[in-house]
C-alpha cells in the first residue's frame, strides 16, 4: 500500500445501502493495510466536515458495530447540502495536504461526482498526488455511464411493494382513487419501479406518469377514468418532480426558503394537486399517500442484490485507488446474459458530473402512462428476491338450501 | 352447536391484523362443528355483499391457504363504506331468515358496532332468534370499553418505525424540518405511538401534536424554532385530523367527493399545509410525509402481540355466541399487573356504537405538543417486540501528525 492517508465522506441523500459502501471502503482498506501505512479518515458531515477538519479514525470502529453500520439509516457519517465555491476546493487541497490525504473517496451522486472531479482537476493543476475515486449511489437512479446505482434496488423494493400493499387495501375498500407520490424529480425510474407490484389485469399500479414525460390534466383524468369504469378503482404511481405543458411542476412547494442547495424549487404535493382535481372535477372519492423518505430509509425492504451490489462498488474502488486509478468512478455493468450478472467498470467522473440519466424512451409507453415489458425487464432483478405476494380466499359460491 | 348458519363479516378500514380476526372465527367454527351443523358463511363486501346475498362457503377454505390470509393486507372477505338506511336493517333480517343465519360475527370499528347492534335489536324486536357478536378492529384505537384494539399496535409499530428511521436519516442530512402526518381523524393515538421511536433527547420525534388539542399556529411555529435552535432540526408527527382553534381541519381536502360515507370531510393535508407554513414565515426548509395507508398494510410491521390479540378475539366471539351470548363486543382488558398480561372481556354493543375513544388527558403533557411516561407505559407492549434499534459509528477523534 502506498503512502499517505485516505480519506472518506458520504455526500447527497443518504439510501438504505449508502453505508454497505462505507463499510466495505474500511474493511477493504484494512484488509489490504501493513502496519506503518496511512489511516482510513471519515469526514463528519460530508464536504463541511471536510473544511471544518471534523476527522474521525475509521480504523478504530468495531468490525462488529460495523457490520450492523451497514443497515442503518442514514449516511453514517452524515452529510451535507453545501453550494460549493470556487475557493472550497483550494481549500480541501490544503487541508488534504496538512493531513497527508492522497486517497479521497466520495460516495454520491451527480453533484458529489462534480466535487469530487474539481478535487480531482486542482490536484493534477498544483502537482499534488492524489488518487479520486468516486462510489455512486442515489435512490432516484439518475448517474449516467452505469447500468444502474447502488440505493436505487432498495427504494424499487420499498415502492414496488408499498404499492402492491396498498393496491390490495384500496381493493377491499375502494377509496376509489388513490394516488402514491414517489421521490424523483427529474428522473421516473422509481414511479416506474412500482410497475413490478402488478401480478394480473386491474392490479395496482393503474397508470404511472413520470417527469420524462408532462402531465396533460385532460389525458390524466380521462385515464382515471378509463380506470374506475373497468375495475371501480384506480391506484397511480406519479414521481414528485411532474411538470405541467409549461414545464412547471405540478403542486410543488413554491417558497423561497424550500429551494434546494441549487437554488432549484422543491417538488412534491403532486399527488395532493391532483388527487384534489380529481375530487372537483371527476367528483369521485380521492385520496394520496407519500411515502417519501421511506424509500430510502426503510431497512426491512433492503434487496439483497443492492445490498451486494453496494459493498461490491466500494471495495472495488479501493483497488482501484490503490492500482494508481483516479479521476474515475466505479461504475456497474451489466452482462447480456440470460441470468443477471452485473460487474463493475469505471467511467471518468467529468463524465458523471452534473449529468442526469433519464428514462430511455424505450422504457415508456406510448401514451406516456406506463412503462414496457423491456423495463420490466431490466427493473426485475435489482430488487432481489420477488416481493412478498399475498393470496385471496378461494371464494367458493355458497350453496345452501333455502325455504 | 346450536342448528343455523353463522355469517361473518369485515366492516370499516382493514387493519394490518384484520384477517387474523376472521382466520380465528373460521378456524374456531370448524374446530367445534359436529356433522350436520350449520355452516361459516362469509359475505363479500360486507353489508353490501350481505343484501346482494353475495356469499362464500369458508368451510370449504384450504387451512394452509387461510394461514397466509392471516397477513395479507386489505379485508379478505373485501369491506364497504355504505350509509345505512333504515330498510336495511329489515332487509338483512329477511336474508338471515331466508339462508337460516343464527350468527352474525362483524369484525369492525365504531360504524360497524353501531349496525352490528341495529340487526342484534331488530331480531329481538321481531322475535328471531340471533346471536350477534362484534369484534373489535381499528388502527385508530378509538373504541371505547376497551383497553385498545386489535390492529393498532402493528399501526404503532409502523408508525414508530418509520419515525425512527426517517429521524436518522435527517440527522444525517437535515432539511431541517420534516413533518409526518398519521392517520387518526378526532383520536391522536397513532400519531402519539411515534413517541416510542425515540431514544434519546433530541431524537425524532421531537413534538406531536394531536387532534385531542386544538393547534395554535403561534405556538407550534414556536416549538419548530426551538427545536431548531437546540438540535438544527425537528421531526414532527401530527395526526391527519389536526384543528385550528376555529374547530376546522388544517390542510383538509374541501371537496364534496371526498367526504365520507357519512358525510364528513375528509382531513389529511395538514403536513404539506404545516410545512408550507414552516417555510413561508420561519424562512426554512421544510418536507413533509405521508405513509399514510401504509399504518395498515404494512405487513412486516406486524406486532406479535397484535396479531395474537386479533386471533384471540375472534376465537372468543365463536365461543361466547355459541353459549348464547349476544348483544355483545369482545374486549381487551388488561391486568394490573407488572408484566403485560391481556384477557378479553365483553360490552354491550350499544355502548360501543358511534363512541370515540379519544386520548385521556394523562397520557398527554400540559403543552399539548406531546405524550407523557403514562402514554409510553401503555403503548409499549402492545407493539411487540422493541422496534429496530441502529448503531452510529463510535466516531474516535482522529489523532494524525501533521506539519
């Protein structure tokens, strides 16, 4: 092992495997580590941490209380929503240099990808050896150049079963309408995850609308409809980011002080909006769930896959690191096999950075209401094991004799 | 046994436990049928199966397929919301009389109690002789003469969960603000139940607020900021049915299509209308969600002891109308003992009808914005097991030489 100490820090949203990714970061690098080489340094609180030199000694955590870090919510570590300045990054140098950190690995998504690839650049500017690599993670599934994100397998679980829940509740006690908001505010993919509830005909989910696509009231309500006329129910999965015909979201909280660390609006009360026009204009019963943080805190929807998937991507980035790679991020890659095989690769984080992975058109149907058989496809072994599925009583006619 | 047939029937919203209920009557019917009894007749749909005569044979139910019934969400047999008329109640009479029925066991809510002792007074009246059994069900808690109903406690387990979780995950990543509406329309007590997430000062959820107390706007804007102050953050869990001091729901749906079956509006919205308000006066950030039908389809939040409660109900009503009981709903009452220890008693039907249990005021603190230990004492053991505790890292100060 090289010289010098490595530093980690978890950025962004946390998911309910982002700590699998801690872990397997330590536990690879302890692995590896000869007595006399470097530490394994945990920023607190992500980049602010960084800055504020609020270190802690990864090295010295119980394996064991590791192994239960792993299914904990929330980003171990912590994490931040800091706007990153010009003079932050000069600043992380310095301090990288004050501690002797030559490795930095940053699990994130697209923004962390940004952070860290202008670490990456300043360091190879000013001449100071420093190996960047990136482990991604996101519930939303959004970072290109990777077949999918580690977090995401979960959040599906998580949607795909709350909604095949519920569908069974809204079945035996019609509301009729009920509308489920999922996180996603550019990117569908966990709208359409909730597709994978559905076993036959009439199955929640109804229709699915997600952000790739606007939301044109008139066709909404006519497929509410549509719906309620054939099974006299309709349960809809909306992501939270839906835009209206001119590009605004829908329901969305308007204030100032509810802007994300990018100044960009916070969406989200979708579903209420519509579940609200649905009531005034279509005059049926309606109502809304929003699981939202649910999706990526909720232990006991973890899929295994993720999970696997999780502690694969960051302990290949040690390897990567310790082989000299930098400026890459661990990406995963999926072989065109019959059974589901998925290894890792690697992508340049510029490559990452900012860039936002929408859903393919050929993942949603034509009318823009549901997704295809092909994201079925690809959507299916993500989650693990099939979700829980649950039998109805045989029902057999009553024959009885009657005066 | 007595000669006739026995009919059962699911009322009101599903519980995560309700098919435990009915389980136990078909299995504790069968466990005491001779030859030539009567049969255990179930009516789809409730009283609207009941009057179209739409029935099954639950004799003729596989008993492995019924076990997993057990924990599917949704009523198995299916509910309804219908507003009973009058000729109804003559109506099911004429139905019991013509298919023999001498039983009539309805697994429900205050609504059902109520119809359940409409039929139980109608047979009397005109001298038919039936025994009318009600077993009691809700996640909300709210019925009276019993110590709590089978369902609340796997709802308290979910709601309890999931405020734990989502409390770590914003300790992780503040937004700082994040609000959780729970179910319960006049009765806090499912919004009361996250009170046992927490484990340390300062921990999710840091004020409850229920429909027991009216909300002053002031105040509460005030309790946010001093939770922020403390901690950077609140976590607040507030019961759908939350009042202003003018008597109205805060954040309701205004719609006519989405009042209830009788007539009343339908609440829910108060925690996008409170977040809202957290952002526009207080300048911060704030989220909100809403699990909402999750509190009673969440089949891997299932209390052990609910679950347990619900089968004992429903096997005790088989056997008290089968000693000629009737009038009557099955309780819970629990001893006066150190270890939890939980019976079943009776009370007349009339007395449970329309009657709203709502929160005694010992079990909430004089500020009205949360539970007391006399709360927590009760709530404790009715959601079984100790809900998922999550390790943090021991986060050792890192001693590194440095220039």
């Amino acid at each position: 092992m090289s010289a010098g100490n490595m530093l980690v820090a978890q950025g962004g949203g946390p998911t309910a495997v982002i700590n699998c990714s801690l872990v397997a970061v330590i536990e690879e690098v302890k692995r590896r580590q000869v007595k006399g080489t470097g530490k394994i340094v945990g920023a607190l609180r992500s980049i602010d941490g960084l800055i504020d030199e609020d270190f802690i000694d990864l090295g010295k955590e119980r394996p064991s209380n590791l192994k239960k870090i792993c299914e904990a919510p929330g980003a171990a570590l912590g994490s931040c929503r800091r706007k990153m300045k010009e003079e932050d990054y000069a600043l992380i140098l310095e301090i990288f240099k004050k501690y002797d950190i030559r490795y930095f690995f940053y699990i994130g998504g697209n923004g962390s990808m940004h952070t860290a690839n202008a670490v990456y650049k300043l360091a190879i500017e000013i001449g100071y050896d420093l190996n960047v690599v990136g482990i991604p993670k996101t519930i939303d599934n959004d970072l290109a150049h990777t077949d999918h994100t580690p977090g995401f397998g979960s959040a599906a679980r998580f949607i795909a079963s709350t909604t095949r829940e519920i569908g069974l509740d809204i079945k035996s006690l019609p509301t009729p309408i009920s509308i489920i908001e999922t996180p996603g505010r550019n990117a569908g993919w966990l709208a359409a995850a909730s597709s994978l509830a559905k076993e036959e005909e009439g199955d929640a989910p109804n229709f699915i609308y997600m952000p790739e696509r606007e939301l044109k009231l008139d066709g909404f309500l006519s497929d509410v409809e549509s719906s309620y006329a054939k099974y006299g129910r309709a349960v809809i999965v909306v992501s939270e980011g839906i835009k209206d015909e001119s590009g605004h979201y829908l329901g969305a909280v308007k204030s100032e002080a509810s802007r994300d660390g990018f100044g960009r609006g916070l969406p989200g009360g979708v579903a209420a909006y519509l579940a609200e026009k649905v009531s005034d204009i279509l005059k049926l019963r309606a109502r809304y769930e929003k699981p939202g943080l649910g999706a990526r805190t909720s232990v006991k929807y973890i899929s295994e896959v993720d999970r696997k998937e999780a502690l694969l991507v960051g302990k290949k980035a040690v390897s990567l690191a310790l082989k000299g790679m930098s400026g890459i991020m661990v990406t995963l890659e999926r072989e065109k096999s019959k059974k589901y095989i998925c290894k890792t690769g690697t992508v340049p984080l510029e490559h990452v950075a900012i860039a936002e992975k929408l859903i393919p058109p050929e993942f949603i149907n034509a009318n823009g209401n549901y997704v295809t058989d092909a994201f079925i496809n690809y959507c299916v072994p993500l989650i693990g094991k099939p979700i829980q599925s649950f039998p109805s009583l045989i029902g057999h006619k009553l024959r009885i004799y009657h005066s």
